[in-house]
C-alpha cells in the first residue's frame, strides 16, 4: 500500500504578502505620528497592527515597546523589545532599550543574557562603551563588585578615547562610568581610588553634582584630607548650579546620606532628598483619605527594610517588636536583605505575623503585594540606606506612610506622611526641614535592646592597650571623622600627656594618613591607635576599656552611641543643626546627662580636657551611667513599644478622621 504523499505547505501569495508589508508600512508610519504628538493609545494601536503584519520586523517591535513604555505598561514594553533584539540581535539601539527596561525592574541577570545575545552577533571591537557600562552595572547590582570593575574601566577608556570628548553623549558616558567605577571600588573598600574615579567624572562635567558628592564622601572615608578642600569647593559649585536650575529639571540620582558627614546644613540636605532622583518617583501619588483598614479589628503594619538579619538596625529594634500589643496591631515584614540564619534573624522574624521575602521584587511587584496585605500603616527603615526601597514608597501602596529609624534626615519623598523623632532630634521648630509631618517619641526615638548581652570586659592587654593610658576612642566610620573635629581631638591629646586616641581604622593607608596629621599637629603619631574591626561580641567587651568617648560631628554616633552607653562608657558630643548631629546628644539626654552635650568645637575640647584630668570626674560619670542605664526608658525596649505604638494611633486617628498629617509634638509617656 502506498503512503500518503506529505501535505505540502501552501506557497505564500507574493500580492498578499506585498500587501502586508505595505499595509504594516502605513500602520508603522501612522504610529510614529501619533508617537510624535505624544497620542500613546493610538500609537500602539498603529504599530500593533504593524507587527501583526510584519511580525519579523524588529523596526516596528522597537516602536511598539516605546509606546508600550509611554504608557507605563511594562512588561508589554520588555516583551516587544526583547521581540526586536531577538529580530536584529546586531542592532545596539534595540538592545540598549531592553536593558534599560530591564534595569529599571531589577532584572540584572538578564540584563547579562541580553549582552549576552548583542556580543554575540558582532565583532569585539565593535562593542560600544555603553555596552560595557550596562555589563558592569548589571554586575555591581548583583553583588559582583571586583567582575564589575573591569567593564566599568573599559567604558570608561573607550568614552574618554572618543573622537569628540565635549558631545553630549560621550560626556553623560564618561561620567556614568567612572561613577560606577567608583561605586565598585567604593564597595571593595578602595574608597581613595574610588574618590579619583568620581573626579575623573567630574572633570568631565564640573556640574555632576553626583561625582562632586561622591569624590568628597570617599575622600573624607580615606581621611585624604589633602584632596578633601578641592572637593568641597567642587561640590559647592556644583549644588550651586544644579539649585539655579528651573524647579523639575532633573539631575543624577544622589544620595543624601553622603552628606551628612559632610554637612549639617539643614537646608542643603532637604535640597538633596528632594533633588537626589535616588526614589525612582516620576510624578507624586495623591495622598489618600481613606481610613486605616483593620483586620480582625487590628492595624496591619509594614515595615520595609533589607536589614532583617544581624545588623544595627535589628539589634535595635527587636525587643520593642517582641513587646507590639498583638490584640491591636499586626506585623508584616517586607525583607529585602540576606537570610544569615543568625539568631538575631531569627529574633526578629519571630515577631512577624507574615514576612515576604522581597529581594530583587520589582516596585510593581511589591506594591501589589502590600496592598493585596491591606497595609494601614507602612514603616520605611532605610531611607538613603544600601537598599533602600522609597521607589515603593512613592508609589503609596498604604493610606498611611512613616519614615523611621534607618536614616536620620529627611527623605523629601511626598510619600512619606510622617518621620518619627524626639524633641532633641526633630525639635517642632525645625519642621521646615523636613518633608515629612514630625512625629516625637516622648523620649530618645531609638529603640534599645535591654537584653543585648553585657560579656566579659577584655583587659587592657588584649585590647592591645597600656595599661596606664587614658583612652580616648573613636568607633565611628572613618568617613565621619572630619579633618576639624581630628584637629580637636589633637589638642586634647596635647593638653593630656598620657592620653591615647583610640579609633576604628582598618586600612593601613588610612591610619598613615591619620598619624601623619597627628604629627603635623605636634603629637606623637604613636599615640593614635587603632583597633580591629570584630563581632559584635567582641567588641562589647572591648568598650569598657575606653575612658572616655569622642563623638564625630556633624554626623554623630548612633549605634555606636547607645553600645558605648550600654557598655557604661560616657559619651562626649556636639550637637547640630540636622538629624544626624543631634542623635548622640538625644541619647545621652535621655540618660540625663546633659553636660556631655555641647553646642561648640571650643566647649567640646575644654570639656574633653576637664574630664581628662579628672579621674573622680570621670567616676561619676560612669556610676550616673549605670545608674541611669537601669532606671531610663532607653534601653526598655517593652516602654518603647507602648510608647511608639501610642503615636501610631495618634497618627491613625488623624488618617480616620480624613484630617491631613500635622507635626505630633511629643506626648507624656503612656501609663505601662
């Protein structure tokens, strides 16, 4: 028996396939004028009809996904462009679209695919710069800092090798890449190499105020004090000129935090958070008037942060979470950090009514998410912090929205309603410098841990101390110790013959630079010490052999102030303008011991030296300390909750009752 012949595939008509092509030529056409006059429905309709008739031409793919984009829908844009790349592989413009839509939702490993794909089509040589900086860039935000570095100094190399170095583009290129250059060195801990990459970026464009922050931030975390003037000056120029620009015009995303060891100028740091970009908002979501949702009769409240695990943030927080009145209030987790397996995770999580674990969520993922949770209530622990997400916060996904804890300043992002402070760190008067409404704690607005271990002090030996010194420390990040407050501490130790300074300074270039300033000053560079960086453990038990500390300024101690203070060591600071260089001072307040809180460099030294020569002075000090470490509210963590959950409800109520969010000054501490 004879097969059946194979059926034969019908040959295409050539008219109807001319005709096709035609008909999506036209539709192609019709869209791009509707795309001209910004008419993004009608666009897409066009080119939609043009790739169902030219489904192979990645020309009218690409279009399509940038009506697709215009009008916010994401995933369709991704899709269309992923569809030209795959068409036109070779074609850098369609793939440079992808990635960058790719990008803005976190999707960095296939960021590297669709590299990937273009290297593959072309020669080498033929990669541009901005191929080479989106590969680094996919890399540094996936946590590959060293892969990063070299991509990032190839693009760097080819835009600086460019035959017209003052174009547009090559400048934006130059300057993209020795940012994130920088980032990665910044992030291997190389931060007076990373300083020389922002410069070089700034040499490029004298008005980047990004590279101007950052070549000053990374200067002052290797002490180069020598480059450090030439930077600020820079810096100044730069924020100058960005703050005479017409309101909305955009500028690089920054982060604010980078000033705040430079700068207690409350004004310039508003500037930056509403100017930085770093949220990702486009346009402010209107605030909503609805009432704060109950389940069960309950609040539901988020609390956003990639610091759940054993970090600063968490060893604050927990023994407040531990003591939230479950018959009022719900927690829900949003966790974008590292799961460490640490008991102090394991802590705080226990706390939760629900966590999701949201690392590497995009913004329209997670949004979705809290509102499918039907959060009252949504707690941002970050702020300008790595890992931040106030690109969720912008987009309100709660009816009530607080900033808290994780960055002490502003975060100029209309999303947010209130910032929890004190009277100290937030006094009323300087509501102006916030965009949030100021809510105040009754007492310090840092949460303690009264259960944190208290181990065995360390002898002086171990410590790699003298046992006949005064000790004097630091234990703040290099980048807050300012060449001003170093020359203080200078003239302390001059005034103290047998007085050390003992700091936190891992980087042998570092410490040589910190010596040869001290010398420059006429003390012995030797009497500058440094101790190691360890657990947390450890360096408890270290602390109580520091007689006495020296806080930074204009970025105070705030973890490192209340472990000095549970270690019973007295903490001397200066206070202020902004948030940030007041949280020592709101600390030892609650402790009432005011007189280690001064308002001047000139006090500040005196002071340091009054104490330095007083060893019953100093007694006192310690046995007030412990005293008032017992009895105040900073370490109960159990009074702090009943206090913090009180000013949720006077924040609530406000939401209830459709009334907008108003400065809350602090109210008499709840009855426990």
């Amino acid at each position: 028996m004879t097969a059946p012949a194979a059926a034969q595939s019908p040959r295409p008509n050539p008219r109807a396939v001319a005709a096709r092509s035609q008909r999506a030529q036209r539709a192609w056409r019709e869209g791009c004028e509707h795309h001209a006059k910004a008419r993004h429905k009608a666009a897409r309709a066009a080119f939609t009809r043009a790739v169902q008739d030219a489904p192979d031409e990645a020309l009218y793919w690409i279009n399509l996904a940038r009506s697709e984009k215009a009008l916010g829908a994401r995933q369709a844009c991704t899709d269309a462009a992923r569809r030209a790349t795959r068409l036109d592989p070779a074609q850098w413009a369609y793939c440079q679209f992808l990635i960058d839509g790719l990008h803005a939702t976190r999707a960095h490993q296939e960021v590297l695919a669709a590299l990937d794909e273009h290297a593959a089509a072309v020669a080498p040589s033929d990669l541009p710069a901005a191929w080479h900086l989106a590969r680094g860039q996919a890399l540094f935000h996936l946590g590959r800092a060293a892969d990063a570095v070299q991509p990032c100094l190839q693009a760097l190399m080819l835009a600086n090798s460019a035959a017209r170095r003052d174009d547009g583009n090559v400048v934006m290129l130059r300057r993209s890449a020795s940012l994130m250059l920088g980032h990665s060195l910044a992030t291997l801990k190389r931060h007076a190499e990373a300083a020389v990459c922002f410069r070089m970026g700034l040499d490029a464009d004298p008005l980047a105020v990004a590279n101007a922050l950052y070549a000053a931030h990374y200067a002052a975390w290797a002490c180069d004090w020598t480059a450090l003037p030439d930077d600020l000056q820079r810096l100044q120029l730069a924020v100058t000129a960005a703050r005479a620009l017409p309101p909305g015009t955009p500028l690089q995303d920054f982060s604010p935090f980078c000033l705040l060891g430079l700068s207690d100028d409350a004004a310039l740091l508003r500037w930056a958070a509403e100017n930085s970009g770093a949220t990702g908002r486009t346009a402010a979501v209107p605030r909503s008037a609805q009432p704060v949702p109950r389940a069960d009769g309950r609040i539901r409240l988020g609390l956003i942060s990639s610091d759940f695990h054993h970090h600063a943030t968490s060893f604050l927080l927990v023994q407040a979470l531990e003591h939230i009145d479950r018959s009022r209030f719900e927690l829900h987790f949003y966790s974008g950090g590292p799961d460490d397996r640490s008991a102090t995770r394991a802590r705080v999580l226990a706390t939760a009514t629900r966590v999701h674990e949201v690392r590497g969520w995009s913004t329209e993922r997670l949004v979705e998410q809290i509102r499918q949770d039907r959060i009252g209530v949504l707690f941002d622990l970050k702020g300008y912090t790595a890992g931040h997400r106030l690109d969720v916060m912008a987009q309100r996904p709660a009816p009530l929205q607080v900033a808290w804890l994780g960055y002490p300043g502003t975060s100029g992002e209309p999303g947010i309603d209130y910032l929890i402070g004190d009277p100290i760190v937030t006094p009323l008067a300087h509501q102006g410098d916030f965009t949030e409404a100021i809510a105040q704690m009754p007492h310090c607005y840092q949460p303690n841990d009264g259960q944190r271990s208290r181990p065995v002090a360390w002898s002086r030996q171990r410590c790699g101390l003298p046992d006949d010194a005064l000790v004097l420390a630091s234990f703040n990040q290099s980048y807050k110790t300012t060449p001003e407050v170093f020359a203080a501490w200078c003239r302390i130790l001059a005034a103290q013959p047998r007085a050390l300074l003992w700091m936190l300074v891992p980087d042998a270039d570092t410490q040589a630079r910190l010596r040869e300033v001290a010398a420059g000053h006429g003390v012995d560079p030797q009497r500058v010490v440094f101790a190691p960086f360890v657990d947390i453990e450890s360096h408890r038990a270290r602390l109580p052999q520091a007689d006495l500390i020296l806080d930074t300024f204009p970025c105070s101690g705030h973890t490192t102030t209340s472990d000095a203070l549970w270690a019973g060591v007295p903490v001397l600071t200066l206070t202020g303008r902004n948030f940030a260089a007041r949280v020592a001072a709101s600390l030892v307040h609650t402790l009432g011991l005011d007189e280690l809180i001064c308002d001047d460099l000139a006090t500040y030294v005196d002071r340091a030296i009054e104490l330095s020569r007083s060893d019953a002075a100093r007694q006192d000090l310690r046995d007030r300390l412990a005293r008032a470490s017992e009895a105040s509210t900073l370490f109960d963590g159990a009074r702090f909750a009943t206090d913090w959950q009180a000013l949720i409800e006077r924040m609530v109520a406000r939401q209830d009752a459709g009334l907008p969010p108003v400065p809350l000054a602090a109210a008499e501490p709840a009855a426990r």
